[in-house]
C-alpha cells in the first residue's frame, strides 16, 4: 500500500499503525534516505541542501537507495511512506516488480 500526502499530514503515523495492526512491514522513504545520509556523510551533505530548499533529493541519487530498502523488507504486505512519490518512480517501481495493491492518500 502506498501512503501518499504532504509533509505533516500523518503518513508515518498511519504507516506505523497499520503495520502493526495486520504484522505488515512499514517502509518509510525518510528514514531510509536519513539513515544514508548519516552513513554516507557527503551523499548527505548534498541531500541535506535539497531538503532545506523545500525539495526533494534527486530521483537519480535516491532511486537505488530505496530500493535497497524494499529489497530489505520486502515480504508481507508493505507500507511505503513517500515512496514512490512521482509518475517516474512509479514507472521503475512496477519494472522492478513492485505492486502496488491501495493508494491511501492524506490530506
């Protein structure tokens, strides 16, 4: 399931709460992008001027990171926090098999 909605809306927290209502697995593009940054310091530094502007990271940068993540997780029913977020990631996540079976979007 793909939990989509601005900043703030509450994506995380419906993610958390599902997940553990039905022994799903919650996926959340933030951390996974956070946690990277912290390991990988200049990958980072570069991430964290896109994220101060208002923006997000560059498709090309994250693309495989994340997908690092879902490989990591993926069984079970999935719920993705943030990701995919645009019609390019939704392209390379159904040519890597990903599918998504509910949209639930926050406002």
């Amino acid at each position: 399931m793909l939990v989509a909605g601005l900043p703030g809306s509450g994506k995380s927290t419906v993610c958390r709460l599902l997940a553990d209502r039905i022994a799903g697995t919650w996926l959340s593009a933030s951390s996974v992008l956070q946690d990277h940054a912290v390991r990988h310091p200049d990958v980072g530094a570069a991430w964290r001027r896109h994220w101060a502007a208002g923006q997000n990271a560059p498709d090309s940068e994250v693309r495989v990171v994340l997908w690092d993540g879902f490989d990591r997780v993926r069984r079970g029913f999935v719920f993705l926090d943030g990701y995919p977020r645009n019609g390019a990631q939704v392209r390379d996540f159904a040519r890597r098999g990903g599918v998504v079976t509910a949209c639930l979007l926050l406002h």
